[in-house]
C-alpha cells in the first residue's frame, strides 16, 4: 500500500516536467508554425528558391532586397486572404510580384539556357477540385503562372508547352513580351556569381482561404545551363506542384530531376492521406529523408488544411515566409533562422 502511494507520488510530481519538456520540443521546432493550435481562418507561405544560400554569399543589401521583396510579395497575398479572397488569386498574384522582380529566377531575370535564351515553367492547382494547370518551355509570356491558370479554368488541358501556350496565352489576351524582355542585363551581371554556382530563385506560393480552400503554384526559369527543351519538375502537377482540400497545397524549388522522379509533392500529400502523418512529419520524411537519401537537394513550402506551415530544406538556405490569420509571420532565408 505504501509502496503504491509512493509510486503515484512520484507519478504525479514528475509529471508536469515531462509534459513541459514536451511542449518546450514543440517550441523550439523551427519547421513547422501553429503545430496543434486552433484552425487558422487563413494562411499564406512562399518561397524564392533553395539553394547554397549562406550569410558568406550574400551581401547585405542583397540579403535586404530579398527580405523586402519577399514581404512586398507576401503582403499581395496576405491581403487577399484576409479580405476573404480566394486561394488561388492569393497564389497568383503573389508569385506575379515575383516573376516581374528581376532578383528571382521567374519571368523577368529568369535564368538562362545553354543556349542563352530564357524558357519558363509554371504549374497551378485549385485544391478544391484537383483542378490544375500549367505551361513548360514558353519564352515570351510575361506571366507564366497566369498562363498556367488560364489553362486550368480556359482549357480542356492541363499542360501546354512552347509555342502552342503561347497561342493560347495570346488567344486569352494575356501580355506576350518580346523573349528579350526577360533579359536585364544589370541583375544579370549583379547576380551572375552567385546564379552561375547556384540554381536558386524559383518562386512559390500556397494559401489557405477563409472558405477553407487550398492553392499552390511555382514558377520559373528552371536550372541555369539547361538544354534541349528540358522541363523541370515546376509544371509537373505531383512533382513540384500540389494541392488537395484533403491534405495540403505544396510548391517545390531544387533539383527538379529528383523532384519529378520522386513525385515530392504528391507524397507529401499521400503521406497524410493514406498513413495519417501530419504536415510536418510528411514533409520533413521526404525532403529530408527520402530526398536526402536519394542525393536531392532543395526544400518545400506547404500548408495544411488547418493553417499549419511546414518549409523544410536540405540546403543551406531557402528564401521563404509566411503569414497566418492569427499574426504570425516572418521571412527567412538562412538554416539558423526561424
Ligand atoms: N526546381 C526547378 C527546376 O528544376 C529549379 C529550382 O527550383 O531552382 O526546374
């Protein structure tokens, strides 16, 4: 009797300190944002690309063109949340700031072929519906991500390529630049160091509405010094881009062979529908688990259908934020950052 009441003693004290440590686990995870709170009414994260990006490669004011360009994008999205818009506006005029900034690697200053020309990839998905759609290889939309929903909502497609989406960009009155446009040759020397070296910069966005819809895109130049007409995994629905009401909504950056091979962002979502994991166990098992095994390197961005964030990467750096309804929120670029 003794020994029983001794044992429920001790029980009862140490209790509260494994609870606490719990929780002080939970606070110091800087991967994943509102892991067990109440159902955000709306929330937003993107990213402007993974890559080798440490404090040593970066100047400071470029380090603060990318905060200030990544909080002027976001703010777009933010707003259209939180005035009760939809997913997929937030998505697409978000990651529009984005392709018309010359830092990323996305409409104007996107990267460049082995052939010294630009050709641009994008995908979006209505996670309400799996509805999708995208443009590969395509050199004179100036918006390939608008492109991208015009297939979605204006065609029977889900992807159009080179000069077939333009027509049909042009067909929907969308802008059609001259390929030069995408050009600047400023930013082009300004960055050539670190672009040359890296494969950074390609622009996503997902958000949650107020109606509880999911919506992600990605677009961009793709891998610096590709050829052939290659495609990387950003217009591929499953790959580098996807969303499903059910799950979450994610958009990829990195090394696209691997992102499409390992249909990332579909087993992200495949991981919480079939096997139950949360948003955060399914990311973190396969960007740095299964990616990391199979020699992949690069991140996601993805929200849940509760508002939670998830942004895990296995490179040095990804530009990234978000923002949820209830005030949180930040930008980051470095692994040591929240
Ligand atoms: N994933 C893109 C591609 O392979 C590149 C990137 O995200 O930097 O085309």
């Amino acid at each position: 009797m003794n020994k029983k009441l001794i044992y429920i003693t001790v029980l009862v004290a140490f209790c509260p300190l494994f609870l606490s440590c719990n929780n002080a686990n939970q606070r110091n995870d800087n991967k994943v944002v509102n892991p067990s709170k109440a159902k955000q009414e709306w929330a937003i994260v993107i990213h402007g690309g993974a890559g080798v990006i440490t404090r040593e490669k970066m100047t400071p004011e470029l380090d603060k063109q990318y905060r200030e360009s990544l909080t002027e994008a976001m703010n777009v999205g933010k707003k259209i949340l939180s005035e009760g818009g939809s997913a997929l506006d937030a998505v697409e005029k978000t990651i529009n700031m984005m392709e018309d900034n010359p830092l990323f690697n996305a409409g104007k200053g996107a990267v460049f072929t082995h052939d010294g020309k630009n050709e641009l990839d994008a995908a979006i998905m209505d996670g309400s519906n799996l509805a999708a759609g995208a443009v590969a290889g395509v050199t004179d939309i100036k918006n390939p991500i608008t492109a991208a929903r015009c297939v979605m909502t204006k065609s029977v497609h889900v992807m159009l390529s080179g000069s077939g989406a333009s027509q049909f960009a042009k067909e929907q009155g969308l802008e059609i630049v001259t390929p030069s446009y995408f050009y600047t040759k400023r930013r082009f020397n300004e960055l050539q160091e670190i672009l040359k070296k890296e494969k950074m910069g390609t622009v996503g966005c997902c958000a949650l509405d107020k109606n509880g819809n999911l919506a992600a895109g990605t677009s961009t130049g793709g891998m610096p010094n590709k050829k052939y007409n290659r495609i990387g995994d950003a217009p591929i629905i499953g790959a580098g881009t996807y969303a499903n009401n059910a799950t979450c909504a994610i958009s990829g950056t990195g090394h696209g062979e691997y992102f499409i091979r390992w249909t990332v962002a579909h087993d992200i979502s495949a991981l919480m529908e079939y096997k139950g994991l949360s948003l955060k166990d399914a990311s973190e098992l396969v960007v740095n688990g299964k990616l990391v095994k199979a020699g992949g390197s690069g991140g996601v961005i993805c929200v849940d259908k509760s508002g939670n964030i998830s942004m895990p990467f296995n490179s040095e750096g990804m530009f990234r934020g978000f923002a949820t309804a209830d005030g949180n929120g930040g930008v980051f670029i470095y692994k040591d950052e929240k």
